[in-house]
C-alpha cells in the first residue's frame, strides 16, 4: 500500500506555473500511490501567482478518475459572480472510501501575525489489512501558539477514534460504519523535527514513519530546497504519522527531492 504525501502549493511549480494536470502525472509517476494527500488545494481563488481561479479538486478529480476524491474547505468565502474562494485539503484513493469526516482546527486571536482557518480531512478507507484511518492536515505556518492548538484538537481527535459507540443498524445517519483504530496523519505541519510540537505528537501516541524507519538519521527536508529567499534554508516540516500497530507494517518512506512541481516534496510511504 502506497501513500503520498504532499502540499501542492495550489498546483504552483518552482517554474510560477499552475497545472493540475501536472500534479496528477506527477503523482502517477513517483508512486502511482493508493492513497494521496494533498495540501493547499484551491478553487476560485484567482489572485493566487499563477491562478485562473480554476477548480483544482475538479480537475484533478478529471485526471485521476480511478481515485475518490474527498475535499475539505478551511476557507470558503465569497468570491465573484456567487462564486466561492475555496482553499483547504484534499484526499485522493484508491481504495474503498467509508465514512468522511472534516475536522475544522483552532484558530485563535492572532493579532500580531495573519493566520488563516485550517482544517484536517479524515477519510476511512478499506485495506488489505482492514479499515484504516487517513487524515490529511496543514497546521498554521506563522503562529506557533496557533500550531500548538491545532495539535491539540489532533490528541482530542485520536480519543474520539478510540471512543466506544452504540452500533446501531437501521438505515440512516445513526447507522454505524466500520471503525478505524489504525490511524495515519499526513500533511504539512509547519514546524521542524526538533520543534518540542513534534516531541509532543509522539506523546499521543503516534509514530513518526521516518524515524522508525530511519532511526537516528535526521528527515531529508522537504521545503525550501528549489525555492527560497535569501536567509532561508530547506528543512523537514512534512511528515507521515501512524499509529503504533502500524510501525511494523512500514516498509519504506522516501522524499522525491528533485520534483519541482511544488515548493514542497512529496513523501511517500510504503506499508505491507
């Protein structure tokens, strides 16, 4: 079972061009991946460098047609003509898609620093090794406190998959759906592998892929190597977390460091 990861920067290449299309050839050819998750997908959103305000999900939904899609909006606001500015998450797969579910994250006052809604986009999926949770989020980039909120809600998250609920069998919204106690979490977390927010994710109970795979040796980085500003260097601040049960299961993980088609690089994971 294949997973990648990758914020897609709204389809935006190093090269300033914007191209779906693009993204999705991309993703057949570095992992043809059961499962992918993207970050920073955008719809009506025409003042983005680049951008016709196309709608990304739509297209790439167009050029993937053997993948569900499942997108969730952080921001959704009125644009021209009755159309919506949409900018937010988006799953990709494969595999059979159960019970969908969007998680708005925290968003405190940040008076000092702009900030943005965030949102984390949980989909369920059937695996060769039963029902698995995938959960594709982008946490703020500017607000550490922001940040250290969002990780919060993620530990309230990971309680309620483990709550205990009545099966009810009726048709209906109250019917139940297979449960997933086998979790990953993907995305863009803004923050490096030695920010103690990252300590603090392992505390609830998830494993960092790259580590277990890779211990002791640090994360490639995965933003900045292609384009960056003066001052700035690249670093490791998109990851791949899974729950404990699934450790075992990792086989492989790789970051595609040459891929230019985003200011970030995809990571890909590999289970068996």
């Amino acid at each position: 079972m294949r997973i990648v990861s990758w914020n897609v920067q709204w389809c935006r290449g190093v090269d300033g061009r914007v191209d779906p299309a693009r993204i999705a050839a991309e993703l057949r050819r570095i992992a043809d991946p059961d499962v992918a998750c993207l970050q920073e997908i955008g719809s009506g959103f025409g003042g983005l460098p680049g951008s016709r305000g196309e709608d990304q999900p739509a297209l790439l939904a167009g050029e993937l047609p053997q993948w569900d899609a499942v997108v969730g909006w952080a921001v959704d606001v009125p644009g021209d003509a009755r159309l919506r500015k949409r900018f937010g998450n988006m799953i990709l797969s494969r595999l059979p898609v159960g019970r969908v579910l969007r998680h708005s994250l925290p968003w405190p006052a940040a008076p000092e620093v702009p900030s943005m809604p965030r949102i984390a986009v949980e989909a369920t999926v059937g695996s060769e090794f039963g029902p698995l949770r995938i959960v594709s989020t982008h946490l703020e980039y500017y607000s550490a406190e922001h940040r250290a909120a969002q990780i919060a809600r993620i530990a309230q998250l990971r309680l309620e998959w483990l709550a205990e609920r009545k099966p009810v069998d009726e048709e209906g919204p109250f019917r139940s759906t297979p449960n997933a106690a086998s979790a990953i979490v993907c995305g863009d977390f803004n923050l490096p592998p030695d920010d103690p927010l990252h300590a603090e994710i392992l505390a609830l109970g998830f494993v960092d892929a790259w580590q277990a795979l890779h211990p002791g040796v640090p994360h490639p980085p995965t933003f900045r190597l292609h384009e960056r500003d003066e001052g700035e260097s690249p670093y490791c601040c998109d990851f791949v977390f899974v729950t404990p049960d699934l450790a075992p299961r990792l086989k492989s993980i790789r970051i595609d460091g040459d891929n230019q088609a985003s200011d970030h690089q995809p990571v890909i994971v590999e289970l068996q």
